[in-house]
C-alpha cells in the first residue's frame, strides 16, 4: 500500500515519526510532504525522513494564511495526481480533506484542538475519518469519526519509544546541578491562533527573574527575543529537546502541545493561554499534571508556579504512570488505523450501536 503523510507543524514529525516507520516495516511506502514552518523541515531532515516541501507559513493573518490554502490545495492536488497513494492522513487535515475529496482518495484526519473552527468547519465534512482523543469536545462528522484513550503526545514520547537521557540533556542545556526550567512562547501565527495574544514583555521579564533565582532557564521561542531575554534562547539540538524537557522541574509556556509533552513525561507543566484545550484540561482534572490558566496576570501565574514547585518530585512520577495506565500506545493506534481502514471506523460505529 502507498501512504501520504502530509506535515504541516513540527509537532506533527514527532507524532508521524514512529507510525512511519511501523508502517515501512510492514512494506508499505511512505510519502511525505512537508510545509515550511518553523523547524518542521529541519526535523524531518534530522530525522532522516526523504519529504516534499509544498508552501511556507502563510504571514498576515487570515489573507495569508487563506493564500496559503489555495496554493497548497493546487500542489498537494498535483503531487497526489502523480503519486497515487491509496490513502492519505495528517494532523488538522485540511489540505489531505481537500485534495481526497477530489480525488476520491480516503483522508484520516487526527486532530485534537477544538478551537481550530474554521480550519475544522472547511474540513471534517469533506474527511473520510476524524480520529480524536476521548477528551476532545468540538463537533465531530456523526458517521466518520472515531475516538481513543490517549494524546497525540503518546505517539512519540510514550515509554515504548522513548527513553530520556540525561547526558543529551545536559549536553543540549540543562543545567548539571539544581533545577532548570522550560518556557514557551508562540508566534500566535496559526489559523486556530488568529485573534488571540500572547505574553507581554513584563510578564516575561518577571517570570524568568523569578524562576532565574531557583535555577537555569531556557526559552524557546518562536518569535525573536527581547536583548534582555536572548541570552535565556534555547541553544541545543530542535531534535534532542525532549530529552531536556524530561529533566526540567517545571514548564511554564503558551504552547499546549508543549505543555501535554511535559504531562506525559511527568514533568509540571502551567500551561498559560487565553484559549483552553480538551487534553490539556483532563491532564488537569484526571491527574493533576497541567495546570491551564486562560486569566494571563502576574499574581495568578506566580501563586500557581509556586504551588506546582511545592509538590514532591515523586508526586509527578505517580501521576505519570496513573497517564500511562489509563492510556495506549498511541503510534500503534494511528498505524493500524491506516493499515487497516476503514476496518477501524466500522468497529467503532459497531461499538456504538451496541
């Protein structure tokens, strides 16, 4: 069988890297084709993943983003034309939900963000599946979609694939002795980020001295730095970043797939935005590894640092491994779901009726 995997965010590397390479093993080939955001091309590349970049970031608002759209869905069209895999699948959809409609070719969408309501309204009807998690609470195709006990995070960062190393670690910026913290800032430039904000430079000026005089602090950044907080920019390897992350006492950030990394790692993580999402608020409620803020100000997010820092190292393993009993590997899951489809939606609309 011929897969296309269509990328369109660094996230959705991590997420694709190991059902790729589930899905080669069973001799199945893989085609890639990537869009040039961020450091999505430099993973792929590093990652020894042959791919096909289509479109960069559309800039300017939602103009841009809709130019972006039309010149994708013409080069995604063209490549499938010449390629003619048997299915396709990606994160957010949008382009694979297009082009398969046209071309009768079945799109698996995965996707787990809820405020994506345009991006979403422009491709669940025309997706032949909407493959979600349990805790994702947006409107869903009634007939075409399917539901699974995980987060897209499971794919790459669970046990089964994933081991930290602490001399990587060290070697890409963590701090040898004493605690060091992860901040994330975005650029707010995808299409579910349109109308939103983020931090405002005294926030950040104020968190980093907090947390500056606990530990080491590093900032990654989609965005340039002020001079004052450029010498916080992480410096290390994109590719090795999890394994810091693994070893930080805390993340603090705007980026919510950052923040479920962190959950499923068993590192706590504040998650600070002005929108919420379905993962991160069950990593919250069922095991009290992220705590969402959507009040961004400097007395909430400074009484919440420090309730987090209060908790034992030990109370974040145990909630970790509370995640990973109630979950699944979720790269096996997405793998036979394009193994094996449509067998997967027709048992689950069977599980249903009964």
């Amino acid at each position: 069988m011929k897969v296309l995997i269509d990328i369109g965010h660094p996230a959705h590397v991590h997420f694709f890297h190991q059902p790729i390479k589930q899905l080669q093993a069973s001799g199945h080939e893989v085609i890639i084709t990537s869009r040039d955001k961020e450091c999505a091309l430099a993973l792929l590349d590093g990652l020894g993943l042959p791919h096909q970049s289509l479109s960069a970031l559309g800039r300017g608002g939602m103009l841009g983003l809709g130019k972006e759209l039309i010149y994708r869905d013409w080069a995604l069209f063209k490549v499938v034309k010449k390629t003619k895999p048997d299915i396709m699948a990606a994160i957010g959809g949008v382009f694979i939900a297009h082009v398969g409609k046209l071309t009768g070719i079945p799109s698996l969408v995965f996707y787990d963000t809820e405020n994506a309501t345009l991006q979403n309204a422009i491709t669940y009807p025309l997706a032949s599946a909407v493959i979600v998690p349990n805790c994702y609470h947006g409107w869903l195709p009634k007939k075409r979609h399917i539901r699974y006990h995980g987060y897209h995070e499971l794919s790459y960062l669970h046990p089964n694939y994933f081991r930290a190393r602490r001399d990587i670690a060290e070697a890409n910026g963590l701090a040898p002795q004493g605690k060091t913290f992860l901040l994330r800032l975005v650029s707010w430039q995808a299409n579910h980020d349109v109308g939103e904000q983020g931090w405002n430079e005294t926030l950040l000026e104020k968190l980093v001295h907090k947390l500056s005089q606990q530990g080491k602090v590093l900032i990654s950044s989609e965005s340039p730095l002020s001079p004052a907080m450029a010498a916080y920019r992480y410096q290390g390897d994109i590719n090795q970043l999890h394994h810091v992350m693994a070893f930080c006492s805390a993340f603090i950030g705007e980026s919510a797939t950052m923040a479920s990394e962190c959950a499923v790692l068993g590192v706590p993580a504040l998650y600070a935005a002005e929108t919420g999402r379905g993962y991160t608020t069950e990593q919250e409620q069922k095991f009290g590894l992220v705590k969402n803020l959507h009040t961004i100000n400097w007395p909430l997010l400074e009484a919440s640092i420090d309730t987090l820092l209060a908790q034992p190292p030990e109370h974040w393993q145990q909630a970790r491994q509370k995640l990973l009993n109630e979950t699944i590997d979720v790269a096996q899951f997405v793998n036979e779901c394009i193994a094996t489809f449509p067998a997967p939606l027709k048992h689950y609309q069977a599980s249903l009726e009964h």
